[in-house]
C-alpha cells in the first residue's frame, strides 16, 4: 500500500466521499497542505518527500490536523478579496467624479466588506486559533481511530516538535511554537477531566506532549 492509499485509509467516513489525497505538485511545496478544488470537493496535498522522514504517528497526527481544518470550514479559499477590493475602489472613484452618491457607498461598502476579509484572512491571531482548534480535532480523529486520549497527545507533540526543529523561518517556527504550549495546557486539562470522572492513576502529563 503506497502512503497517499494508507492516508485515505485515515479519512472519517462523512469525508471520504469529497476529500482527496494527492501528491503535491508545486515547486517548494509546503509538507501538507489544502486546496479547495471544487464546490464541493477538497485536495490534501502531501510532499511526500518531506513527509517520509517523520515517524509514522506524526504523520497521522498532522494529516488529522488538516482534515480538522477542513471539519472546522477553515480552509483557505480562492483569493476573490483582492479583486472585489480593486473593483470596489475603482468604482468609487469612477462615482466620484460622476458623482453618484448611491454607487459610491455601494462601490465604497465593497471595498470596506472586502478590506475586512483580507484582514481577517491575514490575521495572526485568527490563524493560530483556527490552528488549534484543529489541533484538538486532530486528536478527537485519533481517538477514533484507536490512539489512547495520552497517546494521541503525544503523538502530535512529537511531529510539532519535529517541525520546530525543521523549521528554518522565525515567524513560522514561533507558530509551530505557540500551538505546541496550547497542546500542553489541553493536555493537563484533559488529564485533570480524566482523573476526576475515572478517579484514575492515568495521566498525562505536560512532558508527554514533547514526545
């Protein structure tokens, strides 16, 4: 079994009628990203090259990461901001000089609608939240598949950590970073929640993250 079959294999059921998995075909890609490719339909594209050299569990953990992304509505899409933004200002100052003070708010409230959305888009704290709300789905999927609730913590640690230490780009690495503290603060929750309703010795500590 090839690794992109092994990773459809790894699929919920409510998905794997409308999200795929391809080989990347970029030049540099990204080790895992999405792509919108249809109405309906999803692509999660993998460089195979640079995913081979992660453990087997880490992989899992960062393909449940994505399809996450894609349970939570947070995948990226088509670039139409920046076009309605150039429409919108150009209709308002096209209205300026006929002086229509209709189009003008309507070209001028595109333009703010569209402003917006590149905002958000670009937002470092909206990206990082997404993130790690696909984090916790991420460990919900391994779960499912049969990962213990300590296992799948640590797990997705361990490919964070990974990616860390891979990652040449600042910026990049501190957002790796940051999502790795928000899994440790969810992993001592989770072992607190599991220690009260089983009354249980079973933890898992905030170490167990780092793999």
């Amino acid at each position: 079994m090839s690794e992109l079959q092994r990773l459809k294999g790894l699929l919920p059921p409510e998905n794997q009628s409308w999200v795929f998995v391809e080989p990347a075909a970029a030049i540099d890609p990204p080790l895992i990203d999405l792509e919108e490719i249809g109405r309906d339909e999803v692509e999660i594209q993998i460089d195979i090259e640079q995913w081979e050299t992660f453990a087997l569990d880490h992989r899992n953990l960062l393909f449940w990461h994505e399809v996450g992304r894609i349970q939570n509505d947070t995948i990226p899409r088509d670039g139409w901001e920046m076009a309605a933004l150039a429409i919108g200002l150009g209709g308002a100052i096209g209205e300026l000089w006929v002086q229509d003070g209709l189009l003008l708010l309507m070209a001028l409230g595109l333009s703010g609608f569209a402003g917006y959305r590149l905002y958000l888009k670009n937002n470092s704290e909206k990206r990082i939240q997404d993130a790690i709300s696909a984090d916790e789905r991420a460990i919900d999927l391994a779960c499912r598949f049969g990962y213990s609730v300590p296992n799948a913590y640590k797990s997705l640690g361990g490919a964070l950590k990974d990616l860390i230490e891979k990652t040449r780009k600042k910026k990049k690495r501190s957002f790796y970073e940051d999502r790795l503290e928000a899994l440790r603060k969810s992993a001592e929750r989770a072992r607190a929640e599991m220690a009260s309703q089983e009354g249980s010795s079973q933890s898992i500590t905030s170490e167990n993250v780092y793999g």
